[in-house]
C-alpha cells in the first residue's frame, strides 16, 4: 500500500483502512506537498485537493 506523490517523489501517507482489508479506492496524502489523491482499483489515481502553487500540468 505504498504512493509516491505525483508532484514531488515523497511517499505518500495511506490515511484509510487497514492492511487486513482490500479496499476498492485508496486514499493517500503527501504531508510535502499537501496534495490529497485517492487511488482506484485498477491502478489509477484521481487528485482529490492541493495547494494552488502545486497544480501539476
């Protein structure tokens, strides 16, 4: 259940569940950037917030 923030290269902090549970979306936050993502199933991410100066392009 590892992340590796998009913008920075940090690893991200797993904020939901347990490792006991298989969880469909994951949600994840890089205390670095301040960026929130949530990760799907299949491997895809989504960037659910960040800061103004982080947009990725």
């Amino acid at each position: 259940m590892t992340m590796n923030c998009p913008a920075c290269g940090t690893m991200m902090v797993w904020l939901n569940g347990s490792i006991v549970h298989d969880q469909q979306i994951n949600y994840y936050e890089c205390r670095n950037c301040k960026i929130k993502l949530n990760t799907l199933s299949d491997g895809s991410y989504e960037i659910t917030q960040q800061d103004k100066d982080q947009i990725l392009e």
